[in-house]
C-alpha cells in the first residue's frame, strides 16, 4: 500500500513537470511569433523623431530608440503612454491593441512631434 502511493506520487510529479514544460515552450512560441509579426521602429535623431507618421495594425509594438546625443522622452499627448528619459541609443516600446491615431511628443523638447496611426 505504502509503496503504491509513493510511485502514484511520482508518477503525478512527472506528468506534471511535463505538463510544465509544454506550457512554456508553447507559450515562448506564440510570444515570439507575435513580436516578429509587427514590430516597427520610430528613431530619434537630429531632434525629430522618424518617421513621423508611423502607420501600423493593430497589435503592432513600436520602438522608439534614441539615435541622438541628447536625451529625449517619447509622450503621448493623450496620456496613452509615456517613456523614462532615453539616453543615446537607448529604447521605449509600446504595443497598440486598439486602432487609432497617437499623436506624442518629447517632454524634453515638446517641438519635437509625431504621431502613430493604428489601423
Ligand atoms: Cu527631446
């Protein structure tokens, strides 16, 4: 009886391990079809960001990355989303579920404009 138990219970704990393994692998999977499917970059450079007006689907994730020598902020205007302060080369990513238009500027240099349209 006592033996029984203690094979039930390994048993179980292989199965479950394996159930754990399954999870992660399928679920590192998906995440990575997802970023390559719709990744689209902005760069900030000379104190503009480019290109301006980014058109993307919805679900895509953008990255700004500053190309600059000054730091710079990504803002939105709608308070959608907000960057820490980039230094040089330095990146903020921001994933659009819903369609729309994104207009953002730097808190930094609030002369420096875009905008993301989501379609
Ligand atoms: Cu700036």
């Amino acid at each position: 009886m006592k033996g029984k138990n203690v094979w039930v219970a390994s048993f179980a704990a292989v199965v479950m391990i394996a159930i754990v393994l399954l999870l992660a692998g399928s679920s590192s999977v998906t995440a990575n079809d997802q970023s390559s499917a719709a990744t689209s970059e902005v760069k900030i450079d000379n104190f503009s960001f480019g290109p301006q007006t980014l058109t993307v689907p919805v679900g895509a994730t953008v990255t700004w990355t500053n190309r600059d020598d000054i730091p710079h902020t990504s803002v939105s205007t709608d308070g959608v989303f907000k960057s820490k302060v980039m230094d040089t080369n330095e990146t903020f990513s921001y994933t659009f579920a819903k369609a729309g238009t994104y207009p953002y500027y730097c808190s930094i240099h609030p002369k420096m404009t875009g905008q993301v349209v989501v379609k």
